[in-house]
C-alpha cells in the first residue's frame, strides 16, 4: 500500500473501532468486508453485504491458497493467515474484498475505482516488541490482522509494474491459482526477508531516511520503536533524528514526535 501508516493515538483509535465494527456486522451475519484504503492508509467506504457468489468465489481462492500456506505452518482464520516465524514476529496475509459504493457514486479510474466484486491481498508482519514499547493495543490480539501489523505491503505493489492490484472474483478457478503463484513466489519472498527484528533494523535503516516504502509508515520511525524497545538508545536517536530532519512534517505529527521523545528521553533537536 502506497500511503503512510498513521503513528498516532487517535488513529490507532479509529482502527480498533473499525475492527470492532466488523467483527460485530460479522456476528450477524451480514458477511460485510473491508473496504478499499484511502489516503493515509484508512478504510473508507462502506461495509454492506456481499454476495452469495462472491463469498462463495472468495472462499474457493481462500481454501485453494490455504492448501499451499498451511505447508509453510500458516494458520488460518476467515480470510486471514498467520505464521510466527520466531517467537513476537508474526507474518500476515490477508485476502480483502472490496467495498459496495453507495448508488450515484461515479467510478473515477485511478481516483475511486469501483473494487466491488473484487479483492486484493494485503501482507504485514506483525512485532509485538513494538507492540509492548508503544502499548497499543494493550495485549496482543489473539489472531493478528493485517490492520495489527507494523510492516504491511499489497501484493500488487511487488510485482512487475507495482500496481495496486485488485483481482475479479467472477472467475475463482483462473484467478485463483494466479494469486495462489503470486503468493508463494512473490509474497512470501517479501515476507522471508523479514523473519527477525535484525532482519527487519537492516531493511529500515538502509532505506532513504523520509522513506515509507518498506512498513508503510515512516520507516526509521519504526526502527526508532524496535531499537528502544530493544534498550538500544542511541541508535533509536540515530533513527530519529534522521526522520525529524527528513522533510517538512505537519504540526500535528511534530505534536506527536515531541510527546515521543519526551517519554522516551530522545532530543528533537539533535544534529542531523
């Protein structure tokens, strides 16, 4: 996914409420999705019942795909899959439909594309050394969702064009061994290359200092987070001077980097 991941509270918020607001449409059985992601990451759209032959067709590629991640000892819950590949580092992926627009809504191509009787796949590896330094969520979920984790990535953005790619669910037994292939040469290849927090430092601290492009957020923000939450300070200040000083950032977010630094004891002002 190509927008930036919100660090704040209130997002944070604002995702627990949605994951509660699905769980329950879920609970009663409308069999409601997720929609499609706006700008900044958020889900945006509205959640209505999805058909019978679509949900039928989402199941099909779902179960074809779990014959192949259940021998890399992924389990699975709904139309999500988790692997702890060591212990507190979760690999996510997770099949996302897209969402009904409301009638009169006009389809603008690559503004508001119409993803209805569509879906895509979302993958995340989740860090629950983050999870204790930031204290959100309180506890670790149960199931870890791809809105949990702290790296996430669209299958369609590592394939050649990136492209955020959503695939019609009219034709499961053509499209889902495609997807199937994509993800087990493509997707699980990403996630390899991020089983372990030295694995995961490395990727985020060679990248360009105002880079988003490997969680989705401010990367040398999270390499901020994984260094303290390993007692490592000095390097987490290293990462974060180098994300103050990357560009210009909203007065909100400056808010926020301040309150960081003042409960974990790093300087706003360091030199870059």
């Amino acid at each position: 996914m190509s927008g930036g991941r919100g660090f704040g509270v209130s997002a944070g918020l604002a995702v627990a409420a949605a994951a509660r607001a699905e769980s329950e449409a879920a609970r009663r059985g409308r069999l409601a999705k997720w929609p499609a992601r706006g700008p900044k990451g958020r889900r945006v759209g509205m959640l209505m019942p999805v058909s019978s032959a679509q949900s039928e067709a989402m199941k099909r590629i779902v179960t074809l795909v779990h014959v192949v991640l259940k021998e890399h000892t992924f389990r699975k819950r709904g139309n999500g899959f988790n692997h702890e590949v060591e212990p507190g580092c979760v690999h996510v992926v997770h099949f996302q439909m897209g969402a009904f627009n409301p009638p009169g809504t006009v389809e603008i191509p690559g503004l508001r594309p119409n993803l209805y009787g569509r879906f895509t796949v979302n993958l995340g590896v989740y860090l629950d050394a983050v999870r204790e330094q930031t204290r959100f969520p309180a506890t670790r979920p149960g199931f870890i969702n791809d809105y949990n984790c702290h790296l996430r990535q669209r299958l369609g953005f590592l394939m050649d064009p990136p492209a955020d790619r959503w695939w019609p669910l009219d034709s499961p037994d053509e499209v889902g061994p495609l997807v199937r292939d994509l993800i087990v040469n493509v997707g699980l290849a990403w996630l390899h290359g991020l089983s372990c927090q030295d694995q995961i430092l490395s990727v985020l601290e060679t990248a360009p200092p105002g880079s988003r492009r490997i969680s989705g957020g401010p990367d040398r923000l999270l390499a901020t987070q994984l260094r303290l939450a390993r007692g490592e300070k000095a390097r987490a200040q290293d990462n974060f001077t180098d994300w103050v000083h990357s560009g210009s950032l909203t007065s909100s977010h400056q808010n926020y980097l301040a309150q960081m630094a003042a409960e974990h004891g790093l300087s706003m002002d360091a030199a870059s």
